[in-house]
C-alpha cells in the first residue's frame, strides 16, 4: 500500500490525540478496509482490533502499534501520531490547540484553556457565571437572572457592582491580552459570551449534529461521532444543573447519541455507537428509547447476551422505581434478540423512497407521454433508462417525480430514489447509494461491504427479479450512475441532470424547455392561491415572460405574491423589468434562481466559467463559434468545443447549425459576472474589431463596388465565396445592428458608423429593411459626435437611402442634396457624383425629370476622370431612364448601352442584368420586340438562378408590357400576375404599384374591362401623389376600361387626369398616347 501523507487523515481531524480507539478507526476507515482485514494485516484478531477501537483495551503494547501503522500504510507522520496517541495521558483536553486561542469547555466539567494551557477558575462564583453565558452564548443573559443565580437566597443591596466586579475578574482569565473583539460583551441590560465553534465546545457539538443531519450517512457518521466525543460528561457546576438550558443540552446529547447509534448500524459499524449509548444508558436506567438502541446495536456487535442482560436491567428498575411493565417497543426489540434477529430478516420488501410530487405542477403532458411510453416494456428484457435534462429551474425533478407517481402500478416491487447532488461541492460516493439501496431492499449490512464493484453487481442481482423503478436525481454525470442502473430483468431507471449525459445509454431523452405561456401564468396562479390572474391578463403575461417560463422563477414569484397580498400582478412585472434587479427579486427564502444557476456555474470547468461569462459580451440573441473565438482569444475549433461543453451543461442552448444562444435568466447571470471580470474590456475590444473587419470583407464579396468608406484587402481570409459572405451576413445582421446601437450609445463612434457605412450594401443587395433606418440614424449621430466631415457624408448617404427605402421621399432628398454639398466641400469627388445620381432619381420617381436631367449629367460630368467606375455606369443609366420617361427611346438605349459596356468590362455581373433589362424596355418601346423578348428571357433566368425576386418581378413586369403589346392578352395577364405576387411578397409598394398598372393593361388585352378598373384603383391607390409615372399609366388604363364599359365621361375625365400629369412631368410618350397621338402600348 502506497505512503500517505504526513497530515492527518480526513476524518481525523476532529479526533483528540488521546484517544487511541477513534484515531484508529479513523485511519483504518481511511484505508477503506474492514477490522476483520485490518487483524489479519496487523496479525491480531478482529476482537482486539474491535476492543481497541471500542476503548476496551487502553493500553495498546508498542509492538502491536507498529504492526497496525505498518498494516494501514500510514506515513511517518501518521505512525508517530498513532504512537503518541497510545501513550497519551487518559485526560481528555478538549478541543486542544497550540495557538495560544481561547477555548472554553461546558460538554463536562468546566474547563478553559489558551491553546493546551489550562486557565484555573476557581471561584465558584465566577464558574457559575461563565457556565450560564456559556449555556446561552451569543444571547444576553440579563443582570437580574445573573444575580438570581449567583446570589440564591438573599441578594446583597450592592448586587449589581458585585456582579460587575466578578464579570470583571472573568474578563481579566478570559482575556489577558486585551483582544478586539471581547468575549465577554456588555448588551443593555444584561450580558453575553460572544464564541464560535473554535472557542466553545457547545457551539461545536451543535455544529457537527447541524451538519450531520443533512449529510449521507456514511459522513453523518462521521460527524456525529466527533459531535457525541466532545461530551467529557456531566458538569461540575452544581448552580447550573438543574438549569432549563443545561437539561436541554442533556436531552441534545442524548438524541445525538441514539442518531449515531442507528446510522452506525445502518452503515454496519454499530461498534462505533457502543460505548457512549453504555454510558448513558447507566446514567439513566429509565431512558426506554435510549435503552431501545442500546439493545439493538448490542445485538448488531453480536453480543447478545449483553443485550438481553441490558433489557432486564431495565425491566427490573421500571419495576421497582415506578412499578410499570416495559413498553411494547421495548418488548418487541427484546423478542428480535431471542429470536437472533438483531435486523429485519432478509426477505424481499416493497420500498417506496420517491418523494411526493409538488402539488402545484403543470402541464408536461406530452413530456410524460414520451416518458411513460419509453418505459412500456411489452418484450424488454433489459433495463432501461430514460433521461431528462435541461437548464437548472426547468423543472426536471418535478416532471420525475411526477412521471414515478403515474408510474407506481407498473413497478409493484417499490421505487429507489437518490438525490445525487449533481452540482454540490461534495458528492456522495456511489457505494454511499448502493448501501442505502440495498439496506432499504433487505440486505443485510455485512453482505454490502465496502467495494464498489461488488456492491453494484449484489444491487443488479437484487433487481434482477423485481419491477422496481429507480430515480437518481440531479445526476453530475455518466459515470456517477453507471453503478446504480438496473441490469438485466424488469427494473427500470429515470434520471435527471443539468447536463445532456453522451455517455448515457437511454431508450428516451426529454430536453426539457421552459412552460409555455398559458402553463406558465398557471403555474404562477397556482402558487400565488388567493390572487386572481384573469382580472389582469396583460400584467399575468409579462410576470411570466419576465420569468423566463421557467417554473423555479414562476413558483417563487408566486409564492412572493402570495405573501405580499397587497401586491397586484403588474406590481410584480414592474420591479422585473430592471434586469440587473431580477435575478435577485426572484428570491424567497431558500427557493433562489441565482443560487440554481451559481450551482450550475461553480459545476463548469474553469475554461467554460470563462467562456460563459465573455458569451455576456456578444451583442445579438444569438452567436456563432467564430465570434465565440475572437472573444477568447482561440481559435473556431476550440471555441467549438468549449460551446459544446457549455452545451453539455445546458448552460447555452443551440437552436440552429453554428448559431448559440443564453436562456433569458442565463443571459442576466452572464450578464451579472461580467461586471467583475477584468478581461471584459479586451475581449470586448477584440470582438468589435472583429465585426468591422469581417463586414468590411463581406461587403468586398457582395458588393464590391458599393461606395463607401474602407475596402478588405484580403476578403478570401474571411469568406471563400461570395455565398459564405451573403450567409455571414444574414446570420450575423442582428448582432451587426446591436454593436451600432451600443456603440453609438457607449462612446465607441468610430465603431458605429464604419459597420453602417458597409451594411448599406447589405441592404441595397438583400433589400431587407428591418433596423436599416434605426442604424442609419445611429451612425450618423455617431459620426456628428466625431466631427468627422467624411464620416458624416457616408453617413448622410446611408440615411439619405434608408429614408428612401421606406418611403420618407422628403427626408431622404434633403440628406442626399446636404451629402452632395458636403462631399463637394471635401473634396470626395466619388461621393458628390453619387449623391448627385441620388438627387436625381429622387426627381425622377418625383416626376421632375428636367431636375433629374440637370443631376444625372452633373454625375456624369463629377466622373470624368473614373471612366470605367462604377458611379459612371450607375450615372449613365439613370440618364437612360429619364430619357426613357421622357420619351427619348434611342438616346435612351445608347445610354443604357454605356451602363452595360462599362459593367461588363469589370464583370458586375447584378449591375449588368439591371443595364440588360433597362435596355430591354428601351428596345420593346423602339418596336424591336422580338430583340428585347430574347433579351428578357436571358434576364429572366439569370434573376431565377440567382433567387433575386426583385430583378424577377422587374422582369416579368416588363415581359407582361411586351406580350401586351404583341396582342398576347393571356400570357400578359399571367406574367403581370406573377410580378404582382412577388411585390407583394416582398412587401415593395412602389414595385406593386407598378405591376398593378401592368395588370390593368393586361385586364385590358384579355376583355375585361372591370377587372382592369379594379386594377387600375388598385395602382392609384399607392402611386397617386408618390410615382407619377405608375400614376399616369394607371389613369390611362382606367380611362380605357371606362370607356369600354360606356362611361365616357368618367372615362375623359381620366383620360384629363393622365394627360395633365404626363404634361407637367414631361412624360412625352404618355402624354402623347393620353392625347390620342398613338395607340396604346
């Protein structure tokens, strides 16, 4: 056996050096060995090594000590201890320590020492004093019961100076270095001992029996053990014992006692419990329960005869002191030890150990239903285990102990249950479980043993012919279990965790998620009882989101209602909106959130307490193992594997490939250890740089030539095609938008309004506008906070196109008009031609196309010198469709025609099937149509390929115009349709208004004029006052069908409208077919 090392064994240390017994059974329970292996090692015999232990023998010979250190293995400290220990002084100082501490005494005759030296008391006066504010230490003893006790009969007038005096001359003994915290304390009208567990044996007999009372028996042992060798017997202050509080602390003793005795039997060590149960036993001869124990754990060391000699001592004082029989219990324990049954016979018996199931659970039927129905056994011949996980609070135990209630009939043989204490620092030992399992199905203690693997074997065979069911609650992980499942045979398990357990062979799995919404305001009904939710739904409903659905959170807030009658649902909800107050609002009594989770945290490696605290920083709801890796500071894979431990625990939740999130109660945890962590400020400084770094990159791959402030020069290093960056940037938009609002909040500007700068390209490609004006918004306040001029006109562009893009036209003109003049002042000569294209388009939707005209040719002109730049070609075909509106048909083919030439040159390919389908219209509207059909088609597939929808509806838009003007009425209605559909899908109003003008022409084409009213109606009612255009196409359609109908004079009437509107906006092929100078087109 290998050394051990030179400090005293755990278990050891409560054990005095005298007492050579305890120090050995302490050092043998540490070897984990049995007295009879121990004998046999040493060359003793088990009765020596049990007399020993016992206090029977007192003065062990110095060669049989040697034997026994050699036989446990102890180290050379150890040994010398043991030895010191037989040759001890029978005196037993208690609680002896060498620092020169104080240590007071009252578990026997009174006694006060400074480290191992005694400190003489000897006026009874002052014994009597220091033994009362012993007995009530840490409460005021008042001045009147003080003078009562140590002046019985008559008191002396001067009563209370004397008393002073004597507390005095206590201090003096107590306290002959003046120390800062006093012992003895002056308390209004009265005084008291100010001690703890380390300068008072009372304190830390109460202590260990506290202890004990919440622990396995195998360490309850233990404790209570060292608790019961603290009492050195009766007191020696005669004034004080026949004090309330001193019987008391008999009777504290005396239950210690009998606790020990029955936990030293159950765990089969009932010598451990023999000689103090002897001792008390023979001060009190009347003591039937302390007798009961005594006899049984007499029987339990196989002794008895003494046993039944002890029983007769008792009947006969009964007999003679008070002239009454035994009681029944004392009878019946005497007819055990006849009968040589010292512990129940070892027959198979029907245990039922699950607790009840909370009163106030709801909902999880579908969760019981998956339960229930993994354990229907029609042809099992194995056990099987189900497991249910989830985040600490969710209410994994409930549901179990719920499923174990509905489950009772189908396992008639009883149910087992563990709390395993998966997140506590401590866990009980496996073979901990396996005794009390098999204690409670009738094994005897000496069939269990101390091994492990042959316990778990002896369980598996106890089951084997049994339905039991077993509950091991709050599992750590696999391996903690693996010893207490059932194997083969009709025996089944259900376990639960805050970790997903991989290692866990199951036939079913229930990741258990929060309530749903009507469970949860059930739940908070249920435990709040008097309050009334239906009177307040609105306040019902945000209680329950504020908790997150979870039923810890839901019940504790329940129960705060409950208590708190003068407090309304809503009053609740509103002290929960502050998410820095509600993890600790969600407290009452012992029931805490915050405590849960700190259970769960404290469980985590120190590489996952890490990473759950910097995932706080990540700025969206959800996050992805790239950005979990720039904020630790390691690389994708290992942030990877770090999640999935985060995983595992169910501290994260994963709710699509790659993309991670914090249950709401979490994120405010994480939240919560953020404020204390020092590295925050640089794994925060990492991941915004990552941010603007990784858009800047994705915008080099989506829209290369988007004008703008910074480019990538290595964009490959983030994203290997373009694809891998749209997808990036879909995925991390939220989060993209959350670092603008934080930044421009918090101070970090620059940062704001450089990932604005690049997402309005996203934009402008993915034409999604959730939070793009919100953003635009924040970047420019961001950039006026910098005074930085080129910042705030790249800034103006965004917002200026933002504004656009939902329809705030006014807006949007004024920022492009000032971010022209700015960019002018500056001296951005590539920025003023593109804000100049801006402002013109804004004329031309406004219908000023002369304004439009004047701004488009000033884009051209500010571009001169980039002849094959991006803003010439975007210039150049914004000129093609003001001439294409004013009606300029060739001009306005050639200019498209430069937009494509220049496009195609630098291979923008989106660019070029806009140019190509301008073009296309253009060539229709010349008469080439069977040029523009082909042309039409190309685009048209291109578009589809690439699931542009709205390059897809332009097109079919178009495509619908020319099969009207070909006379195909059918295939023009069908493809307007189509081009309808998509608008409204995409939710564009300017493009639905477009196709609805289309649809109204096709209505036209196909006979039916009122569907064409209906249409046209339709376009006005978006273009009117907005897109003149699609206006005046609308009302040239409407006067149509009118008119087909035989309403003329409507139909003049809006025949005037279209004619007025192309007129003044110079629409000159509109005007033209209003005035009746052509057919329509």
């Amino acid at each position: 056996m290998p050394g051990r090392s030179q400090e005293a064994p755990s278990g050891a240390g409560h054990v005095r050096t005298g007492r050579f017994g305890e120090l050995l059974r302490a050092f043998r329970r540490q070897a984990g060995i049995t007295q009879r292996a121990l004998a046999d090692r040493a060359g003793l015999s088990a009765g020596a090594i049990r007399d020993l232990e016992q206090g029977r023998t007192r003065s062990p010979k110095a060669d049989s000590v040697q034997a026994l250190a050699t036989a446990l293995g102890l180290g050379r400290g150890d040994a010398k201890l043991l030895r010191a220990a037989a040759g001890a002084s029978r005196s037993s100082p208690t609680l002896i320590g060498a620092d020169g501490r104080l240590h007071i005494g009252i578990l026997g005759p009174l006694e006060v020492r400074h480290g191992t030296v005694p400190v003489l008391v000897s006026s009874d006066l002052q014994r009597t004093l220091l033994a009362r504010l012993a007995l009530g230490a840490g409460t005021t003893v008042s001045l009147d019961e003080l003078i009562d006790l140590l002046w019985p009969r008559t008191a002396p007038s001067n009563a209370v100076s004397l008393l002073q005096t004597r507390v005095a001359r206590l201090r003096r003994l107590l306290e002959p270095r003046h120390p800062a915290y006093p012992v003895i304390v002056s308390s209004g009208n009265g005084y008291r001992l100010e001690a703890s567990s380390d300068t008072l044996d009372l304190l830390a007999f109460r202590d260990l029996t506290a202890k004990a009372a919440v622990d396995e028996p195998e360490a309850a042992v233990t404790k209570l053990a060292d608790a019961v060798g603290l009492w050195r017997g009766d007191t020696d202050v005669e004034a004080v014992a026949t004090n309330p509080l001193y019987v008391a602390l008999s009777n504290e003793y005396a239950a210690a006692v009998r606790a020990l005795a029955a936990l030293a039997r159950e765990i089969g060590e009932p010598e451990l419990a023999l000689n103090p149960l002897l001792g008390l036993a023979a001060r009190h001869e009347l003591d039937e329960p302390l007798h009961v124990e005594l006899i049984r754990t007499l029987a339990a060391c196989d002794r008895q005869a003494e046993a039944l000699a002890a029983y007769e001592r008792i009947r006969s004082a009964l007999a003679e002191q008070l002239g009454v029989q035994p009681s029944k219990r004392l009878r019946a324990v005497q007819q055990q030890v006849l009968r040589q049954h010292s512990e129940p016979s070892w027959e198979p018996v029907v245990v039922q150990q699950t607790p009840s199931a909370p009163p106030d659970f709801v909902g999880r039927e579908d969760e019981l239903t998956t339960i229930c129905t993994a354990l229907a056994r029609p042809d099992a011949v194995s056990s099987r285990v189900v497991l249910i996980n989830g985040i600490a609070g969710v209410g994994k135990t409930a549901l179990a102990l719920v499923a174990a209630h509905r489950l009772r009939a189908q396992y008639p043989d009883g149910q087992l249950y563990a709390d395993l204490r998966g997140n506590a620092t401590l866990l009980p030992e496996p073979i901990q479980v396996l005794g009390r399992f098999l204690r409670a199905l009738g094994v005897p203690g000496r069939r269990i043993g101390t091994d492990e693997t042959e316990a778990a074997a002896l369980l598996r065979s106890e089951l084997a012919d049994r339905r039991v069911l077993v509950l091991l609650d709050n599992a750590q992980d696999a391996a903690q279990i693996q010893a207490l499942l059932p194997g083969a045979g009709r025996s089944d398990a259900i376990v639960t965790s805050r970790r997903r357990l991989p290692g866990l062979d199951t036939a079913g799995v229930v990741d258990l998620e929060p309530l749903t919404r009507p469970e949860a305001i059930q739940l908070i009904a249920a435990t709040a009882r008097t309050h009334r939710l239906d009177a307040d739904t609105e306040g019902a409903t945000a209680l329950a989101e504020a908790c997150a659905r979870l039923p810890l959170a839901l019940r504790i807030a329940g129960a705060r209602l409950a208590t708190r009658p003068e407090w309304t649902v809503s009053d609740l909800a509103r002290r929960l909106d502050d998410g820095n107050r509600r993890l600790t609002e969600l407290s009452i009594g012992e029931s805490s959130v915050l405590n849960s989770f700190q259970l769960s945290y404290a469980d985590l490696s120190l590489e996952a307490q890490r990473a759950f605290r910097l995932c706080g920083l990540h700025p969206g709801d959800d996050f992805s193992a790239d950005s979990t890796g720039i904020l630790l500071g390691i690389s994708a894979a290992d942030a990877d594997r770090v999640l999935e431990d985060l995983l595992e625990a169910n501290m994260l939740m994963q709710y699509a490939n790659n993309r991670y999130r914090f249950h709401d109660l979490l994120g405010l945890y994480s939240h919560r250890l953020l404020a204390e962590d020092a590295e925050a400020e640089a794994a925060r400084a990492r991941l915004l740089a990552w941010y603007t770094e990784a858009v800047t990159a994705a915008m080099d791959r989506v829209y290369p030539q988007l004008v703008r402030l910074a480019t990538h020069p290595e964009p490959a290093r983030f994203f290997r095609t373009d694809a891998d960056a749209v997808d990036w940037l879909d995925d991390e938009l939220p989060a993209l938008l959350a670092v603008v609002r934080e930044s421009a909040s918090s101070g970090d500007h620059t940062v704001a309004w450089q990932i604005v700068d690049q997402l309005r390209g996203y934009f402008l490609v993915r034409r999604d506008l959730d939070g793009w004006v919100p953003a635009a918004q924040a970047g420019f306040a961001a950039a006026a906070a910098t005074g930085d001029d080129v910042a705030r006109t790249a800034m103006l562009i965004s917002r200026g196109q933002a504004l656009w893009s939902v329809g705030e036209d006014e807006a949007a003109l004024a920022d492009c008009l000032a971010g022209e003049a700015l960019a002018t002042s500056i001296g951005w000569t590539t920025a003023a031609a593109y804000l100049a294209h801006h402002v013109g388009w804004h004329h031309l939707e406004g219908g000023r196309l002369a304004d439009a005209v004047a701004y488009m040719k000033r884009a051209l002109a500010l571009t001169e010198e980039d002849p094959r730049g991006h803003v010439r070609a975007v210039a150049f075909n914004g000129l093609g469709m003001t001439r294409l509106y004013q009606g300029e048909l060739q001009e306005s083919a050639e200019l498209f025609g430069s937009a494509l030439q220049i496009n195609e040159a630098a291979g923008r390919e989106a660019s070029v099937l806009v140019n190509r389908g301008n073009l296309a219209s253009a060539w229709r509207q010349l008469g080439q149509v069977e040029r523009a059909a082909e042309l039409l088609g190309e685009v048209l597939e291109a578009y589809q390929q690439r699931s542009h929808p709205r390059g897809e509806l332009s097109t079919l838009d178009e495509l619908a115009r020319l099969y009207s003007q070909e006379g195909n009425g059918v295939a023009a209605l069908q493809t307007a349709l189509r081009a309808y559909d998509l608008a409204t899908h995409i939710r564009d109003r300017k493009a639905q208004a477009q196709t609805a003008a289309t649809v109204a022409e096709a209505q036209l084409r196909v006979g039916d004029p009122h569907a064409a009213i209906e249409w046209s109606e339709t376009c006005l009612s978006i273009a009117r006052g907005a897109y003149p255009y699609f206006e005046t196409q609308a009302l040239l359609a409407l006067a149509s069908a009118r008119r087909s109908t035989g309403a003329a004079a409507s139909a003049a009437d809006a025949t005037e409208q279209a004619a007025s509107i192309a007129r003044a906006c110079g629409f000159a092929l509109l005007e033209r077919e209003a005035t009746g100078h052509r057919p329509p087109q």
